[in-house]
C-alpha cells in the first residue's frame, strides 16, 4: 500500500482525534495565528518556475522546473511516491483563476505521480519539517475542495524515524486553516483531499521552532559566574574594622 492510500484510509477517522485548530476567514484569528510565523507566499522561489494554468485541469504534463522539494527554508515536501521524486508544483492562477490565490497569482498543487497535474480525488501533499514546530496553516482555494490535516511527530518517508500521529482535524474550502500544539512537535503534515475537486494552498505558514537548548556545561559556568559575583558584591559591602 502506498503512503497516499494509506493517509487516505485515515479521513474516515479524522474526527475522532480533534486538535486545537483554525478553520476560519476571521483575520483576528489568523494574524494571531500567524504571529512570529514563517509565510511561504510561493511567489518567488529559487530556482523554481510556476506552471501557468487557466483551468483545473486533470492530467496536463508539468514543466519539471515548477516541482518543489527542498527549494524552501525549513520545510520539504512530497506527494507521496519517492521522496525527492514525486513533489507538488507550483502554478501560477491565470484568467478566472487569478483570484483563487491568495497573495500574487502562484499557490502550491498537487501532482499525480506520472509527474501531471491532479485535480481530482485522491489529491494528497506531505509535509517534513527538520526542525519541529508547533503550528502549520495554510489558506485553501476557494473554488476547489475541504481537506483533512493531520500533524505528526516525524515522516517516516522523510526521516526513517517511526512516525506517530499527534492531531487531525478537516479544513474548509476558502478559510484559512491549520493545526496549532502547545509545544514545538510538529515534524510531519498531510494534506488530503476530501473530494473530487483536489485542492491547493497559499500562504503556507509554519513555526516557530523549539527554543535551542543551552548546554548544561553553559548553564553550570553561568552559575558560577553568578555565585562568584555575590560573593564579591557580599565582599565589598562588609564593613572595615578600624585598626
């Protein structure tokens, strides 16, 4: 069984294990959401070309310059298949679908995995993040489907790493929508379509990381250093005795 048919036979679980999650247009709710964040607008990419597309269209062949793996600090992605093989891609809304996007003209798609566009059912992106976060978000197209989300500890397909799931929640066609822990432990994301209209996402927003830990041989010279300056500071306030 491939990766994106099992995460598929999940959603017929999803609710069973609602997270602390964002579904919503509120832009109160998302700018908090989004504090502190990284925003991945998929504007402008190193490297990487967006695909122009008028239409939702299913099987259309994809220039190999609009697939994104690594290409974004922080964040992988995949499509299910070979990881560094099978990618999303990036298309660039043209026409009636220029307002389907978010910020500019450019979101993030699916692909099948003969490398053509998939706007059908079974559209499924993965998610690695190298450093584990606490929230992911993201805003749906308006005109294609709902998902589901779920957020893991790792990706197993990504790391090697047994992967467990922490949170799973649906998301609405056209909101805003994402996955918030009380911690950074986020290291995988799925987003599967709920549909047959597939879907795509715009303003994918992540983070923050886990404070980095201070070293315990730091934290010990810091105490000593601290120690040492009381004993001075006791030192210079101790009164003379007269000779």
């Amino acid at each position: 069984m491939t990766r994106t048919m099992f995460y598929l036979a999940l959603v017929g679980s999803v609710g069973a294990a609602q997270a602390d999650a964002i579904d919503t247009q509120d832009s109160g709710a998302i700018a908090a959401f989004q504090s502190g964040l990284t925003i991945n607008t998929f504007e402008s990419v190193t490297g990487r070309t967006a695909q122009t597309i008028s239409s939702y269209t299913q099987g259309d062949t994809i220039d190999p310059n609009a697939f994104v793996f690594d290409q974004i600090s922080g964040v992988q992605y995949s499509v299910g298949g070979a990881v560094g093989t099978n990618m999303p891609a990036l298309f660039s809304l043209s026409g009636s679908l220029a307002g389907d996007a978010k910020s500019g003209t450019t979101v993030l798609g699916p692909v099948d995995f003969d490398f053509t566009t998939k706007f059908v059912s079974g559209a499924f992106i993965e998610v690695f993040f190298p450093v584990k976060v606490a929230k992911v978000g993201f805003w749906l197209n308006p005109s294609l489907g709902d998902v589901a989300l779920i957020a893991t500890d790792t990706n197993f397909a990504f790391s090697g790493l047994p992967e467990t799931t922490l949170e799973s929640a649906t998301g609405t066609a056209g909101n805003f929508v994402g996955i918030e822990r009380a911690t950074a432990d986020i290291g995988g994301f799925k987003i599967i379509g709920l549909g047959s209209a597939a879907f795509s996402v715009d303003d994918f927003s992540y983070g923050p990381p886990a404070p980095i830990p201070v070293p315990a041989s730091v934290l010990l010279f810091g105490s000593a250093l601290t120690g040492l300056g009381l004993l001075r500071r006791r030192g210079a306030q101790r009164p003379r005795r007269d000779k």
